[in-house]
C-alpha cells in the first residue's frame, strides 16, 4: 500500500447505521410519518436523547454541538427534549412500549445540571418510563462533573456512565481542543467509582496529535489503573467539518494526526495489554473486565435490530424500518419574533403563549428524506422553496396538518407546540435492512449507489 493511501487524510471512515447524508430527501418523510402512525412491531425499543452543547469544541469534532451558550437557552432546549419525548411517546408505533435501553448523548449530556437533569428525566419516565430497561446509559465530560451531580445521576437511574477521557497527557489534550484536562479526570472517576454505579466506561482515541508511543502508553497504564468496567478506543479520524480539517485548507499544511498502521498499532497494544490484565474483547473497538456481568446492550440491541426513538437536534432513530434524523437551520432553542398576539394564533388557538408565530425562515421546519429519486421541494403555494421546505412536519410540530401555511412555533415552553419539535427534521430511508445489512455484516458490499464514506454516528459510541 503506498504512503499516501496510509495517511490519514480528510474523511470518515466508520461505518455507521444509517445512510449518508446525501441520500436523505423530503420526499421519503411521508413515509417516516406513517411508520410513526403504524401499529407497534415487536422489536425491542431504544430511546435517544442529544444533548448539543459543550464547554468548548474539540478540534476533531464533527457532531452537531454548541458552546458559549446562554444558561436560558440550554433550559429551554432540555424543556423542549421532554415535550417532544412527550408527542413521540403518544404516537401509535411507540405507545406502550416498554424502553428495553435509554441513551443520553451529545454533545455533553453532563452539561445540563442537576435541576435540568431532574426535569427532563421526570418528563421523560411521565412520557416512556423506563423501569424495564435493561440499560440507561449517560455520557460525561471530566470538567463538568461534580459529586453533587455524579450522586444525582445514580440517584435518578443511570446505570452505565460513559466518561471521554480520551488522553492523559494535558499537552495532547490541549492541542486537540479538549476542555479537560488530567486532574478533571482523576477527580471525576473518583467519583463515579464512589457511587457505584453497575457499569463503567472509559473512552479513548489512538493517533490524536501530539501523540507518541510513550505518550500512548501512559495514558493506556493509567487507564487500566482507573479499573473501568469497560473500555472503548477509537482511532482518529478527520471528517471535512472539523477545525484540524478547516486550519489544514487555511494554512494548507497537513494535520499531524499518525497514520493509520501507527494507530492501528497502537490499539493493538492497548488491547493486549488490558486482555494481560484479564480484560476480554467485546467488540473491535471495545473490552470488557467481566463479560459474564458487564453488557452494552445499546450497541447490541441497535445490531439486533431494535427500534430507535431519537430525540433532538441532529439526531437519528429509526422505526419500523424507516430511518429519521432531526436538524436544524438555526440554533433550535433560539425564538423568532412574535407576529401573533397572545391567544389569538390561526393555528394554536387559545393555547398559543402570544410568542409563537413566525415566517421568518430561520423557524420554519426542514424535511428530508432518503429515497433515492428526488423531486423539487415545493412551498405550500407549490413553488421551488431553495430546496427547503416550509410545510409542517405532522406530530414532529405537532399539528397533523401537512399543508398548513409556513408560520412555526417559535418553541416556547407554553405554546401548545415544542420547540425543538418544530426544528425536527423527519427523514427516512426505505432500505428497511440496511443497518442489518452493514452493521452485522460488515464485508458485505454497499447497496449500489450509496457511498463508501459514511458520517459517524451522532453520538460516537455504536
């Protein structure tokens, strides 16, 4: 293989459970629609939730993320998480269905605090309830975590907590964007050994820059020190959409991210040591210390086909074999301007806050599907729109109406609709197998067509 064909150039390389972006139009979201209105199946039920916001956006980050965030803001959206938990749950494909696993992602789950975490689980156990999950898993960043919040998160039904270290090396760690830094992370796995909670993970990336052998295996010592119940490594990538990607076109000089036999290497070593150590392999990327107790069941239950109801920005589910993803075209928390006095709205009626009407674009609903044939995307007047859409999106707005005009709810946590429900974009593919078909049978072509280099899964863990 040449030297080029061994760097690690711009582009994604994981194989993801769901199409790439390129193959999401609007005219397959009728179809989404109907899967939400269809009578239950008897697979096993997932819930997602996204949380969008970080301390700060680390340099290889290509998920939909947002920092420097006004603390109104974060609460509106985790308000807006429980409404829409609230209209997904009362659709006829998920009602009464018990969730077999919940998964809080981001972005930076620990972001919220305790009061906001307390809410929105409170809104979510009223809508789903989880009492027969499996699995309720939490992802966390070091630097936001305290012992207060840590205790809460046991108190309120986590039962697996996911904490990005990544590195120890505080030079790596800064060079690579990363808010924390080594101390954080002692202080915070204290912590969460102290709680107890039945299952703990740590994450890590082989071949960030800056990284040496020594420095590598530092940080893979140290890890074992801190005895997680499990371990998942990631090598590192560089998608288009991050700021290495962006500062390399800039400067157009090359990242010094290692190459891919270097990392390939290096996890190798990681994995040898840690099975030293009595660790086994659960997957390719993942170890466990006891495999007889400690489970993934989120990974394992999306392989086995379950069902997915993903909540929030940028998030993908998917549902009696159609896939959705959710978008935005502007922050999702952020209100447009009011063109409605209070109680007088056409299409909220008495209920509406006064604040929820807008037809300024940055509100209006995005569409998008998967089918492959695409046709123009019209405005409710049935002229081209700037392929997007300002047709409502059924339940995901929360009026059935698919025709109604272009005015949307500005997301208020009184109006009758939910904000980031009114951003959703409903999205699906009609390939029913497809994830099957990639995630379990991984040397199996792609369907003809469909590209080789697939976006990550939003939240970084499958």
């Amino acid at each position: 293989m040449s030297d080029e064909a061994e760097r690690t150039e711009p582009g994604s390389y994981f194989v993801a459970n769901y199409p790439p972006f390129s193959r999401w139009h609007a005219e397959a979201v009728p179809d989404v629609l109907a899967a939400f209105a269809a009578p239950p199946t008897s697979a096993a039920l997932g819930l997602y939730l996204h949380v969008p916001f970080c301390r700060k956006r680390c340099k290889f980050c290509y998920f939909r993320v947002y920092t420097d965030v006004a603390a109104q803001d974060v609460e509106r959206y985790s308000q807006a998480l429980g409404r829409e938990a609230e209209l997904a749950a009362a659709q006829p494909a998920v009602a009464g269905r018990p969730l077999k696993y919940v998964y809080f992602g981001g972005g930076t789950p620990s972001f919220l605090s305790v009061k906001q975490l307390e809410r929105l689980v409170e809104r979510v156990h009223k809508s789903f309830g989880w009492d027969a999950a499996e699995e309720v898993t939490f992802e966390c960043e070091p630097g936001t975590l305290s012992e207060a919040k840590v205790r809460a998160l046991k108190d309120l039904g986590m039962t697996r907590i996911s904490l990005g270290v990544e590195n120890f090396d505080d030079a790596i760690l800064e060079a690579n964007g990363r808010a924390h830094l080594s101390a954080e992370i002692e202080r915070a796995w204290g912590w969460i050994k102290a709680a107890g909670f039945p299952n703990t993970n740590v994450d890590l990336i082989a071949g960030m820059v800056g990284e040496t052998d020594a420095s590598w295996q530092r940080t893979v010592e140290k890890t074992l020190a801190l005895e997680p119940d499990s371990l998942t490594i990631y090598q590192m990538e560089l998608p288009p959409n991050t700021v290495f990607v962006h500062d390399a076109k800039e400067t157009g000089s090359a990242t010094a991210v290692a190459d891919w036999p270097t990392k390939r290497r290096w996890v190798s070593e990681a994995f040898d040591r840690f099975l030293a150590q009595g660790y086994a392999v659960s997957s390719g990327y993942t170890l466990v210390r006891d495999p007889a107790r400690v489970h993934f069941r989120y990974r394992d239950m999306l392989w086995e086909g379950s069902d997915l109801v993903a909540l929030g920005v940028a998030s993908f589910g998917h549902l009696s074999g159609m896939r959705r993803t959710g978008t935005t075209t502007s922050p999702p928390w952020r209100p447009a301007a009011c063109r409605s006095p209070a109680g007088s709205c056409p299409h909220h009626g008495s209920s509406c806050c006064g604040r929820s009407c807008s037809v300024s674009s940055g509100a209006r609903s995005t569409l998008t599907g998967s089918r492959r044939n695409t046709a123009s995307i019209l405005s409710p007047s049935g002229r081209p729109n700037g392929g997007r859409s300002t047709r409502r999106g059924g339940w995901s707005a929360g009026h059935p109406d698919p025709s109604s005009t272009a005015r949307v709810c500005c997301g208020s946590i009184r109006c009758c609709t939910g904000f980031s429900s009114d951003r959703q974009v409903f999205s699906g593919d009609r390939q029913g197998g497809f994830r099957r078909q990639w995630g379990r049978q991984a040397s199996k072509p792609p369907a003809a067509g469909l590209e080789l280099r697939l976006w990550r899964h939003p939240r970084g863990i499958i």
